[in-house]
C-alpha cells in the first residue's frame, strides 16, 4: 500500500507527492511518510505516519477551521517529533501568470457536485454546487482563481475548513482525453 501507484495531480490540497492504495505518499524533503485524510460536511480527519520515526500523528475534528489546525498542530509535532520540514501554505505567486482561461471553461461534474468555471472580469471564477442527493449540504461555494501555472490556480473564499488560505485548483486531462478539474483532491469530469 506504500508503493507509488499513480502521481498526484494536485500535490498541494494535502502536499501529497503520489497515491499508493488507500495512502497518500509524502516526501517531505528526503523523509518519506504517508497518511490518509476524510472529510464530510463539518468532519474532518488527518493521519500521517513518519516510519522512520516511529511517528503517527492523527487529528480528529468536528468543527470550522479544521485545515488551519491542521496545519499548525502538524508542521509543529512532525518538525518536533521526526525531524519534518512540511511545505509553506499554497499560494499564488506575488506576480502570477498571464493564463489563457478559455480553454478551462465549463461545467464540470462529479458525483453530488456541478463545478462550473466561467471568466469573470478578466479573471477565473467557480461556482462550485452540491447537486441531488447533496444538494441541502451546503450553499454553493463561490471562488475567485488566481493563477500559479497555466493549469493550477490558487482558489479563493472557501473558507477555513477547505484551506488556509487558498484552495489549490487544478485543471488536468484524463487518460480519454477528457478534462477534469480537482478540487479537494477529488476529481469533476468536464460535461459541457
């Protein structure tokens, strides 16, 4: 299960560099370590594991701002406890690219959830809506893109439970040939 299976497209939601089965796999300047997070509405739970360290740290919560907690309680023990220098927050570049959004417009769906990518005022946007069976979870989110590279953007608004202070948002392409875009690590198809 610690085996590299796939690369991770979006390496900044949980700084993972890879998947295993079942584990996000880190490397975390030469330390390797893996873990796995959960999340539902207002839940929200974090594990990482330093073997070399004999290091487990889990986290548990049931509240806002979990991904700010997070952050803290875990750059601190794990810089403490097994010698882990975890990456700065996700950010944008102080002079971030000129992007091309035309290509990343749409909807955007995946089970439960409608992302639709629009440009608004030169800049890109996303509505980003629970559908169906999720449809009373939450109000639909609203999120500015400040581009970091032509296909990741630093996503604003989503408040702490989501990010520090920016979500990564990161438009790919599947192995069909579709485009996708991730969000929270998990992955909307392209439908329109």
């Amino acid at each position: 299960m610690q085996q590299r299976v796939v690369e991770s497209p979006d390496k900044w939601t949980v700084s993972a560099d890879g998947w295993g089965l079942g584990w996000t796999l880190y490397d975390w300047d030469g330390v390797q370590g893996y873990g796995h997070d959960g999340a539902s509405i207002g839940q929200y739970g974090y594990l990482r594991v330093v073997p070399t360290a004999g290091v487990a740290v889990a986290l548990l919560t049931n509240g806002g701002g979990a991904r700010a907690l997070y952050a803290a309680l875990y750059r601190e023990l794990l810089a403490e406890l097994a010698g882990v220098t975890m990456p700065a927050p996700f950010a944008p570049p102080a002079e971030p690219p000129v992007v091309d959004l035309a290509p990343l417009l749409g909807t955007y769906r995946r089970e439960g959830v409608v992302i639709t990518v629009t440009e608004r005022d030169g800049a890109g946007h996303v509505v980003y809506e629970f559908v169906d069976g999720m449809k009373d979870f939450s109000e639909p989110l609203e999120i500015d893109l400040l581009p970091v590279t032509a296909s990741v953007f630093a996503g604003t608004g989503v408040g702490a439970a989501f990010s520090e202070d920016y979500m990564p948002v990161v438009f790919s392409t599947l192995r069909d040939g579709t485009g996708c875009v991730y969000i929270g690590m998990r992955c909307g198809p392209k439908v329109a």
